[in-house]
C-alpha cells in the first residue's frame, strides 16, 4: 500500500463503468492502495471535499468526459467546453481542501480539456494542452508514476510525460515530489 488515490468517473450508459474498472485493475498491478467513484461530473464538486476528509489521498485524480467545441468560438472561453468547468470547480474545492502542492497532488481533466484554466485552478497535472484526445489511461499512469517516485525527489516532468499514450500534447503539468517513502530494505 504505497499511496491513496481518489478516482472520479462520469456514471453513465456509455463505459465509464469499464473505464473505472480499468484504472483500478491498472493500479492493482502496481499494488497501489486506490480507492474509486462514479460521479457524473457536475456532482464532482459536492461531492470531493467529503471523500477528501475520509481518505486523506496523497494524490487525487478528477476525471471523466469533456470536449471543446470548436463551433462555439475560442478555446479561451470556458463556455466552449462540456465539463472543464465542473473539472475546474472540483480542484479549486480540493485546493482549498489542501493547500500545499506536494501534500496533495491533483490530477485532472478529460479529453480536449481547458489544460490552462485547470493548472490556474491548482492543479499540478491536467489535459490537454494541444485539445486532444487524451488515453484513458494517461491520468492512472501520472498518478502511479508519483505515487511509486521517491518523496524527497523533484520529478522530471519529461520524463512523466512521455510515460503517457498522448505525451505532453495531452497531459501537461508543473514541478513536484513523489509520494513514496524509500527505505531499505523494502
């Protein structure tokens, strides 16, 4: 059990279910201790500060569906997009929660979603700087990345990135530690 994760998924008729299962099956591999919900997104903000008090995570991640739509006008207008806001409100609720950047790592956005509004929200990670499609497994392997790096270690943000099926295209973030504790022996 080396960290705790707090996953939000978007409840519906469409796979989010098997998107879920999915990432928990990813860090089962890892042996991550994770925990995981199903939300639909506008709930995400209600909903994260009551599991924040209840798991304590060192990382949490906040996701589910988004788009930009390009029809609308600017990828500067929130009102272009299907659930940044919701990703937005969330983290600013988790930020709040915990201030300090490296005692809570939050990692969120979806598919094409505003990358630099969630980064002003206060996330560390977030999608998608290019307004890509990201892999759905991209938010998990950040997460397991920071979760299985050294905590007094500043992690190459390059390197994490190019771990991801969509590269820095899709995912982006700002300087941070790991969350895990190294000792020896193991």
């Amino acid at each position: 059990m080396l960290g705790n994760f707090f996953v939000t998924q978007k409840q519906s008729a469409d796979g989010d279910d098997d998107y879920l299962s999915r990432c928990m099956n990813f860090y089962k591999k890892l042996n991550l201790m994770a925990y995981g919900l199903c939300l639909k997104e506008e709930d995400i903000k209600s909903e994260i500060e009551i599991y924040l008090k209840k798991l304590n995570p060192d990382i949490v991640v906040i996701t589910g569906h988004d788009a930009y739509y390009r029809r609308k006008g600017s990828q500067d207008n929130i009102q272009n997009y299907k659930n940044t806001n919701h990703f937005i409100d969330a983290v600013k609720v988790a930020r709040n929660f915990e201030k300090n950047q490296d005692k809570l790592i939050i990692i969120a956005g979806a598919c094409q979603s505003d990358y630099e509004e969630l980064i002003k929200a206060g996330s560390t990670f977030a999608s998608s700087p290019k307004r890509i499609n990201i892999h759905a497994l991209d938010p998990a392997i950040i997460a397991s990345y920071l979760a299985l790096y050294d905590r007094n270690k500043t992690v190459d943000l390059l390197d994490v990135l190019a771990k991801t099926k969509s590269g820095a295209d899709g995912i982006g973030g700002v300087m941070t530690k790991g969350c895990m504790f190294v000792g020896y022996p193991r």
